[in-house]
C-alpha cells in the first residue's frame, strides 16, 4: 500500500508515524531529540528514525513539521524555537540527499491544523481555523480546502494578532497580543497557578476560578472575533493543552461571539475542540507529504466515515461543538 | 470592442463605468438615486442608466457594488445601508430578466478593493489588502490573485476587527472594535472636529493635532498588525477620505507595525496610499463583470504598463509607498 510519512519535530521529541491516502495509520515510532539539537545532529536522527520506521523505504514522500517559520515553498527552516542554532537550515534538501524521496516542511502549528482538516476537527470543512491554547498561542487557516500559508509562507500567526494594544509586552513585538491574554504563560503570570489547578478549582466550585474562566472565554472570544470578521470560517477548533477546560470557558467564549459578531459573519459557525490532542502535528505533515505528491487540495479527505486516527492514537475529544441556528 | 458596465450604487448617487478588458474606461454617467430608495425604484433606474450608457447594448456583463453585505454567489443584496426596506433583495435576478445580460454583486467596500488591485495600488500584487477610512471602516482581501470573500460572501469585514475589547460601543457589537477608533466618526466623536480641520491645524504646526495623527497612526498600525499577522499581505493601500491625511500619520503608522510585527511576517510589505479615489468602486464593480464572463484571476491585468485610469477619473495619489528593505 503506498504510504507517507508525517514527521513532528520538537524540542524533546521527534515523532514520526506512517500513513495511507485514506488517513489510516500504519505505523508510528517517537525518538528523543539528540541534545545539544543542532541542524546536523536533528538530520541525522530524522534520518535514522525513518530508516527504522519504514527500512523497505515504502513511504514516497515526507512531510515535517518544526517549530517556527518555514519559507514559503517549504524547504527551509528559517528558525526553530528550542532547537540549537537554527537559522535557514535547508532541511528539505538536506534529507532528500539522504532518504531519495520528496520532503517538505511547515511550521507545526500548520501542520496540527491541516492534521484536524483532514482527520480530526475540521474534516466536515473547507473554511476552517484551528487556534491551539498552549505554551504560546498558534493557529493555523484552511482556506477553500488548502493550507493558507500566504506570500512568505508565515500566514496565519493567529496567537499574535492584536487584542489590547496597550496590554502585557509581547516577545513578537505585538504588545497585548492574543497569546499574551490566553496562554499558558499568560495564565501563570497572570494567576499564579496552572491552568489544570485552575480548571480543577473550578469544577470544586471555588468562585474566583470560576470568574477566571469567563474573563477567559471572554478575552478568547474578543480575539476570534477578529479572525471571524475577517475570515468568516465554517468553523473554529480549539487545540492545545487548555483545551481540556473548554467546558470551563466555551460558556462565555460562545456568549462573547454572539454579542461581538455579527450574524451574517457567523451563521452556522460551528466552535468545537480539536480531536487529535498532539498527534495532529503528525497527521498534519503526513497530509503535507500526500499534498506534495497528489495535490493540495483536501476535498479527497474521506470526511465524516472517515478511519479516524483519534482511535488508535492518544487523543481524547473534550466538550461536542456548539452552533448556532441563526 | 467588448466591454462591461460596472456600477456604484450609493445612498445619493448611482455611478456607472464602461470599461474594455485592458482597463480603459470609455464612458461613464451618474444618476441620482431614486428617493425614497426602495428596492424597486432602485432596480427601475439601474435598469434606464444602463440603456442610457448603453443604447445599443454592447457591454456583455454588468458588475454591482452595493452598500452592504451581499450572499456568497453575488446574486442577492442581504442589507443595503442608507437604501429603503432592502433585505434580501435578488438584485442580480432582477436586473438580469430586464437588461438580459449576466450580473453579479459585490460589497461597495470588496469592489473598492477589486478596483485597486485591477487598475490601483495593488496592481503589482496578487496578495493585497484595502483599507478604506471613511465614515465607517471597510475593506477588501486579495489572496492570491482573487478577492476572497468567503463561505459567507462577508469576508473581509476588515474595521470590524477588535482593537480594544473594553472600548466605545460598535453598532456591529464588536465594542472597541477599529472603525471605532479610526473611523470619520470616531475622529468627530474624540476630538469634535472634522478629519480635514484636524489635518489643517497638523499642518499649520498646532502641537495637539500633531499629537492626534501620530496617536491615529499607532491605532491603525495596532489594528493593521493584525491582519498582517493573519493574511500577510504583499501590501496594503489605505483608502478613503482619511487617507487625504496619510502623510500626517504614516510616519506613527509605519513605526508602529516596524515595532509590532515580526520581520518575517512583514518582509517586503508595502503600506500604500489607494490610488482610484471615490472611482474605485465602479473600476472593481466591472472587473467583477469581467471575472464573471472571463474568470476570476486578476493575473492576466496589465501591471504597471496598464492605462490607469486615475488621470481620467477623478482621483489623486498622495502620498508614495513607503518600504521596509529588510
């Protein structure tokens, strides 16, 4: 059967994992990430670690996804968050030299979101955004069925649009961004506590946890509001590890979007949880290889009869998707 | 020659254009609205216009930029601001059974940024945004070549976007949203002047003025950071009356998304003055004509080299585009 390779490259963690056309899983392998994660030494292991998952050299393409901006045609990494020394790294050449076989790149939070348009959350959609709560706040945008990546290949930097011009400094430079209000570091800075003591102080009925989580749902809906004017997707999913108090804050996010939205920028907006947890980077470079050898567009995607991978790899589905009927 | 009829239709006035495939305009007229501006009487006067422009009924395609949101396919004027008792009204299928020539509908706001990226500022860009600043906010999205309005046809609501969550209330709901900061009346609402006395007292060295373009300067670039973050664009052209003032807050302007925005997501942007003035509606209202006869990709117009058609309009270009060169 032919088969790809989606490839999740990380500070601690390179995964790999092997997929057919129709989205199933074959086989999957994690390997740490060689410390100091210099260039050559993160090649090599990719390399190995490819060589181990599919030693028959089955996969005819490769897709990655790392951890900060690629170029626009997905061959170079231009930085890498928590890797040493990255800068322009052309790493899709690099290993096709080594592995004789088509690789391409995008940044992993790209590859999350193609992941949950082709398996997870988004399947039903061809206008879709994925916003992913986690350490930073990232997001990705399926325009008409594809990967908006735009001209430099950096679009959809959807933690770092404005929400409080005069709010907290942004390492961006974008003062009072997005991620500067919902994110994790946000939330620890802001309250001292981690978002997992915050949702279990919540759910034991402890008041000021519980206005934690609306001014959080609101802060989130202020922000999506931007990107629902502006993009009018089908439909929003929340990923990333504070996705796990979405019940917590879809609330006030859904009360918030009414209110700030108007209905002809929202009708039938659909806001749902990610499925994939954080295999959606995998299925999302695994997407990306399949892309670059049969086309790009996703509407071959076997939508809702789907073999979803959330099955068999470890993800869990939160809070249903919330509508409105308007 | 073959030509097509593009058409403003404002409160006051309705602007129609004759224009061939290359851009040049060959005739236009302009008549007033019919008050009080119903549906019918409207579609009564479109109809005499086009058969005075045109008597002998050579323009194959006729495009419409109305003033409000219009349904995904262009057929249906949803709401038409400052017109009577429009909703839902199937202006396309009206005009259509008595002109007896295809018809297409686009927002006034989205043919403004067709009409730039034709024949104005974004002639040079397949990735481009307009930014028009006038009583209200609006704007058009280019992507790749094509005017993206999305699943909704409400795409690109672009001074709707939130830029302070706490701030003055927004007939759309989105309280604090752009337009309410850098909007005509959001200037009269601040300061009780008019945009062009503010612009005056600037230029006669009045510190306070001075002081209020560079604070509107800083808002708009908070604003424009993030769009740029989400679609980043080739360039972005600033339109409307406000613009008449660009070189009073381009310099706040400028510094601002040089401080907010990530050099990656910016790299080559270019913040531009729009060049077709109040024409620009009627020169995107036709190449809407001409996408729906010819086909939507602006790629086959004629770039720098084009007969613009700003020298016979009534246009003026006020300020050159500024660059970053990193």
């Amino acid at each position: 059967m032919e088969c790809v390779i989606g490839i999740d490259l990380g500070g601690t963690a390179i995964k790999l994992a092997q997929f057919a056309q129709d989205g199933s899983l074959l086989n999957s392998l994690e390997v740490p990430t060689p410390q100091p994660a210099t260039p050559k030494a993160v090649i090599k292991a990719i390399a190995e670690a490819v060589r181990q998952l599919d030693p028959q050299g089955r996969a005819i393409a490769i897709g990655i996804g790392t951890p900060g901006p690629v170029d626009a045609s997905g061959r170079i990494a231009r930085v890498a968050i928590n890797l040493a020394g990255w800068e322009n790294v052309p790493l899709a050449d690099e290993l096709e030299g080594r592995l004789k076989r088509p690789v391409v790149l995008a940044n992993d939070a790209n590859c999350a979101g193609l992941g949950e348009a082709w398996m997870g959350a988004g399947r039903r959609f061809r206008n879709f955004l994925l916003v992913t709560l986690g350490t930073g706040v990232g997001g990705a945008v399926i325009l008409d069925g594809n990967l908006f990546v735009g001209p430099r290949g950096t679009g959809g930097e959807l933690g770092l649009i404005t929400l409080d011009p005069k709010g907290h400094p942004c390492n961006s430079g974008n003062d009072g961004s997005l991620e500067q209000h919902v994110s994790v570091q946000a939330i620890r800075r802001r309250t001292g506590l981690e978002p997992h003591e915050l949702a279990a102080n919540a759910r034991s009925g402890d008041p000021e946890a519980i206005a934690f989580w609306t001014t959080y749902g609101q802060e989130l809906g202020a922000g999506l509001a931007s990107l629902i004017y502006v993009l009018t997707p089908e439909a929003i999913a929340i990923g990333g590890g504070i996705s796990a108090s979405a019940d917590l804050f879809f609330p006030a996010l859904m009360a918030e979007l009414e209110r700030r939205v108007l209905p002809s920028s929202r009708e039938g907006l659909e806001i749902l949880v990610a499925e994939l947890g954080n295999q959606a980077g995998c299925v999302g470079a695994a997407r990306l290889a399949w892309n670059r050898v049969r086309g790009a567009d996703l509407s071959d995607r076997s939508a809702d009869n789907a073999p979803t991978p959330a099955a068999t790899l470890d993800t869990e589905t939160i809070v249903p998707g919330d509508r409105w009927s308007d």
